[in-house]
C-alpha cells in the first residue's frame, strides 16, 4: 500500500474555519508584539528624561539605544536558527521571559549607571527578537492560505500597538511613577508568555516538516475539535528536515540582499525617528519631556494608522509594489521633517505632522514586508528567514540612532543647538534608506500574494531577466534544487494554492472510519 504524505493532513487543516482556537492564539501572539515593543521603545522616552539629570553625552546616549541593536542581531540570529530547529513555541516563550526580565531590572539600576542600564538594554533585544521572530513564523503558518495576507499584515499592527502603548505611558505616567516605575511596567510579557504555553498550539506546518506527524495529527485534530481518527496520519518522512543552519539562507543571494535592504533601511528609519524623535522634538522645539512624549502618540497613532491600511491594501494590490509605493512614500516624509524642522503649520509643528507621514509609511511598510519574507522561504526556513530579517532590523537599531550621533558628534552634549544643526542632515539620511527600500521592491521583489510559501522564487526564475541568461545545466540544477526544497517545505506545498472543496471532500470521505 503506498504511503501518504503530509498533503491531506495540510490540505484539512489549510481548510478549517477561523474557530476560537485560532482567534485565542491570535490574541495571544498579538498581545506577546504589543508587550515586548513596548519594552523596546519605551527607552527612548525613559532617555529624554535621563540624558539631562546624568548628563549623558550623545555617545553615552547612543551607546543605551543601540546596545538593544546589538542584542537584537544576536537573538534573531540564534532564536530563528533554534526555531526551526527545535520549535516556534518553546523559543518564544524563551524570548518572552528574557526581554521582561531585563526591563524589570531596568527599573532598579542606581542613577548615573548608564552601563548597566547599556547591558540591560542589550539583554532586551536578545528577548525581543528571539520572541517576535518565532511568532512572526508561528502566525504565517497557523493562518489559511485564504486570510494569510490580510491576517499576517493586521498582525503587526500590533508591533505599533507597542510603540502607541510606550508613548501613551510615559507621557501619562512618567511625572506620577517616575522614569523607574514605567521601566518596570517591562515585567508584563511574564504574564503573556505563560498564557502562551497553555494556549497557543506549536506550527503545525512545522511540526510536518520535521515529520512528527503524530503530533501534527494531534493539533489539527484539536484545532478543528474533531475525532483524532478522523484526521489522516502522514507516513511518508520528509526528505530535509528543518535544520538551523543559517547558510542556508545565502542559496537564493537576490533573495538574501532583498531581505537585508527592505529590513534594514526601514529599520534604520523607524527606530531614528522612534528613538531619537522625543528627544529632538524636546530640545529642538523647546518643550518639556511630557510635551514632546505626547506628539509621539500621534506619531506612533500614524504608524498604526499605516500598517492599518496596508493590511486593506494588501490583499487587493498584492505585496510587490505596495512595498515600493510606501518605500517612497517615506522617502518624501522623512526629508520634508527634516527641512521643515522648525516651521509651524496651523499653530502646529510641521516636524511633528511630517514624522507622523514618514511612520505611516515606515510602519505600514513592516505590515506587508515581515509577512512577506516568511512566504518566499518557505516553513523549513521560516524563522531563519525571520530572524535574518529581524537581524537586519537590529542593524537598522544601531544604525538609526548611531546616525544622529555621528552627525552630531559624539562627544558633545545633548543640546538643543548641537540638535538643531543636526535635524536636517540626519533625516535625508534616513530618507535615503527608505530610498533603498523601494528601489529594493522594484528590482529584486516578486509578488507572494495568493502564491505557496516559497514559490515566488521559483515564479521569478521562469520569468524574463537575468535568469533567463543562466546557462542551461545552472537552470536545470536551480528546478532540481526547487523540487527538494518543495518536498522538504511539505508543510508548505498547498498554502498558496485555491481551496478545493471537492478534493477535501473526497479526503474526508477516505478518513471516516
């Protein structure tokens, strides 16, 4: 009798409604976003409020924000190896304990320390990344092929969520709780990651992949909540399994650089707006902390605003020149702050108005490409492919502050007139990273929307363009090597595929006992 693969199975589960079981894992993974970017960012509005009573400098102070970058490169790198290696669950949960321990400790660190608060800040990116790049793996594959791209878009509204959460918490709660009492609001995720260990169902599509198909058998059953006996039990094992290697990732290069560039140069000017924002916004202006942390609700408001419209977009324009539009779309918003720095539109500031446009576009452009850079590896390197997004990511963390404080020079003192000279120069350079990006989507993206993870890039190379010019024996061993990675991604296979109703009716039929 021939043996079975893990299609049926995938088929079954790819075909269930969005019951409660979902929505409470949804839930779950969306509060576990909104927790831990808020630990990562509520920092630049803890450092307006210490960089004047330490006296920090700008290195000291860019030393704090991107030491939390640094963290972030290692815990996406490592956490997104060990995902696919041992589990999306067990590592987030891992991430999640991390990242509030670290802010806990946050709020006790003796004034004038700056260093430890560096170390702790650096601890909080290994738990950020090492949490969020597992859950962004997990909810691609829990979500049906025919919600996943405007599911897996909303989902990281919530990303911004976190940002909206920080600024509406320090500008309510720094002057009654002090800097020290925000800092270890941190400790909330402890709550959210132990919910997620009782609730939230390990990736089923993962679990295939490794070819424990008897517990995969186990979630689809109990994710439906029909009979175990009436789900079909996989036989055949994968041929390649999910491993950590991280070279893998480096066997598509356009695929690899794309990753880097849309990751990176978002990155790079959401966090210099985010984490260096409040505080120019306070000496550049001349406004007090709690003022300038409330302009940065409407900021942050802008960037869920954006990541709210890219998930309506998306499933109606697809994910490939979504990303270009917004690309630059930032572009223009980033340099008119910075050449409008000082003006006033209707008794407003035109700064403040034009880094609300540059994160509506900064973060609705995460909304389409975070999603996207799952699909087009696959589930065998999902949260590989994550992680190395969220790497580049933690690049962007340093770099974005890091480029502030360069312009400024690092070994002055954070002042409103070293700030002012600073504003300009510093914003056409993130503005050029956004450049970057949509430049990267014309050139190297394809599009993913209603395609099998991992498909577009075999789309790609049957396309017109520099593949067509490979010689014939390269072409031949790239759709060789497309095959294995098909067989190996079975967990994958059918997500981008049309719903068949006759043929799942026709499994059920074969599996009634």
């Amino acid at each position: 009798m021939p043996g079975q693969t893990s299609d049926d199975l995938l088929a079954l589960f790819d075909a269930a409604p969005l019951n409660r079981r979902y929505w409470v894992a949804f839930i779950l993974l969306s509060a576990l976003f909104v927790l831990e970017f808020f630990d990562f960012l509520v920092v630049g509005y803890l450092l307006a409020v210490l960089a004047p009573q330490w006296h920090l400098t700008y290195g000291q102070s860019a030393v704090i924000l991107y030491s939390g970058g640094v963290g972030a490169i290692l815990g996406a790198l490592i956490f997104g190896g060990l995902s696919d290696l041992v589990g999306r669950k067990i590592t987030m949960i891992t991430g999640t304990f991390i990242c509030a321990a670290a802010s806990g400790l946050m709020g006790v660190v003796p004034s004038g320390a700056w260093e430890v608060f560096a170390i702790l800040r650096f601890f909080i990116g290994i738990g950020l990344t090492a949490g969020v790049t597992p859950s962004l793996a997990i909810q691609v594959e829990l979500t049906p092929t025919r919600y996943r791209t405007f599911l897996t878009s909303f989902y990281l509204v919530f990303a911004s969520a976190g940002g909206f959460l920080a600024s509406a918490a320090s500008a309510a709660l720094i002057e009654p709780i002090g800097w020290r009492g925000v800092a270890m609001l941190g400790m909330a995720p402890v709550v959210v990651g132990l919910l997620i260990w009782r609730w939230c169902p390990e990736s089923i599509r993962w679990l295939a992949a490794k070819g424990r198909f008897a517990e995969a058998r186990a979630e689809v059953a109990r994710q439906l909540d029909v009979p175990l006996d009436s789900v079909p039990l996989p036989t055949i094992p994968p041929s390649t399994q999910p491993r950590g290697k991280l070279s893998e990732l480096y066997r598509r290069p356009a695929l690899f650089w794309e990753t880097c560039i849309i990751w990176g140069g978002s990155s790079v000017a959401g966090y210099g707006v985010y984490l260096w924002g409040p505080t120019i916004v306070a000496l550049v202006l001349g406004v007090p902390v709690k003022v300038a942390a409330g302009y940065f609700v409407f900021v942050t408001l802008g960037g869920v605003t954006g990541k709210v419209i890219v998930t309506l977009l998306a499933p109606l324009t697809g994910r490939r020149w979504l990303g270009a539009v917004w690309g630059f779309g930032g572009v223009a918003a980033l340099a008119a702050a910075g050449y409008y720095s000082n003006a006033m539109f209707g008794g407003l500031p035109a700064m403040v108005m034009l880094l609300c446009a540059s994160t509506f576009f900064i973060e609705g452009g995460f909304a389409n490409f975070a999603p996207y850079t799952v699909e087009r590896y696959g589930v065998r390197l999902g949260a590989r492919a994550s992680g190395l997004g969220q790497a580049a990511n933690g690049v962007g963390k340093i770099l974005g502050p890091l480029s502030l404080a360069l312009i400024a020079g690092t070994g002055n003192i954070v002042k409103p007139e070293t700030t002012a000279d600073a504003v300009l120069p510093a914003y056409l350079f993130l503005a050029f990273c956004m450049l970057l990006v949509g430049l990267s989507f014309v050139f190297l993206g394809v599009e993913t929307h209603g395609k099998a993870m991992g498909s577009a890039t075999r789309s790609r190379r049957r396309s017109r363009g520099p593949w067509r010019s490979a010689p014939r024996h390269a072409e031949s061993r790239l759709r060789r090597d497309d095959r294995l990675a098909a067989n190996a991604d079975a967990a994958g296979v059918r997500m981008g595929q049309p719903f068949d109703s006759s043929a799942l009716a026709s499994v059920q039929e074969g599996i009634k006992p």
